[in-house]
C-alpha cells in the first residue's frame, strides 16, 4: 500500500525568507509596467451555461414573486395616486371636522406642550395634543371630571374665565 503524501509531495515549511514578496528589479524602479500575466482570466465573460442560468434565474424570481411583487406595486400606485386626496382631506377636512368637537384652550395646549417636551423631548412634543385629547374625551364621559374638561375647553379662549369654573360650587348653585 502507497502513502498518499510522498515525500516529494509533502510541502515544505515556511521560512522567513519564504514570507517576503520578491519584486523584480526593473518593476521595483518604477521604470516601466508590470508584466502582464499570461494565465490572466477576461474581466467579465460568462460561460453560455452562465447566462442561462442568469435567465432561468431571472424568469423564477419574477414567476414566483409576482404574489408579493404585484401587491406591493399597485399599492404604490394607489398611495401616489391619492396623495392629493389624502393631503385635501388632512388639511382642510379633518380640521373642520374635529374643530367644531375639540375646542382645546391654547393656553393649555402650550402648557401641556413645555411640559411633556420637558418630560420626554421631541416624542414628548409629538404626543401632548394627543395626550390632551385624551384626556379631555376621558373627562367628558366621567361626570366628575366634568370641570377639569370645561378647563381644557376653549369656548372662551380665556384662561382666566376657565379657571373661575375651578372652584368649588355648592349643591344649590347651578
């Protein structure tokens, strides 16, 4: 039986001299290019066998992901094309809407604003009209918080007219 590494096969160990790149004198000076390689491959060529399996590639990926592909495209397509539908009805719309409903006090949102950009930065700054909403819907449906919603509401537009529903009322006043 024959080894499968001869001696003469066996490879020889590394030596300090082994681990430096010999550069030619004449390329080392700068003189002239650097020889080209004879056994060099071309940059960009491909096999027949290559393009083929490019295009069978090709044609699966848009076979199979037509189920994802289609979908996503058409709603790009929607999205853009209701952009200015959208931006009318968000702009115009909504505000007239939801202005007639929630008349907050522009006193109040400022302070809720410095407060909670205070609290939490700009995601604070974000979220304190949608926070005052809240809890403005929350004190109308509770019958005992019904002044602390009066406060918030801007039929007046005056803090000072607000506050005076603050105070305590007795039993028999309206």
């Amino acid at each position: 039986m024959k080894p499968l590494i001869g001696p003469s096969i066996a490879p020889e160990p590394l030596a300090s001299s082994a681990s430096t790149l010999e550069v030619p004198a004449s390329a080392a000076s700068g003189s002239g290019p650097l020889p080209a390689q004879p056994d060099a491959a071309p940059a960009a060529s491909g096999t027949p066998v290559q393009v083929a399996l490019v295009a069978l590639g090709v044609v699966a990926f848009l076979y199979l992901a037509r189920p994802v592909v289609l979908p996503v495209f058409l709603a790009c397509m929607a999205g853009m094309t209701l952009k200015p539908l959208i931006r009318w009805l968000s702009y115009f719309i909504t505000p007239m809407l939801l202005g007639r409903r929630f008349t907050l006090n522009p006193v109040v949102i400022f302070v809720f604003l410095i407060f909670w950009t205070w609290l939490w930065g700009v995601p604070g700054a974000l979220l304190s009209v949608p926070i005052l909403v809240s809890i403005k819907v929350v004190c109308d449906r509770i019958p005992s918080m019904s002044q602390v919603s009066e406060l918030i509401t801007s039929e007046s537009n005056s803090i000072f007219e607000n506050l005076k529903l603050l105070r305590l009322r007795k039993p028999g006043e309206p």
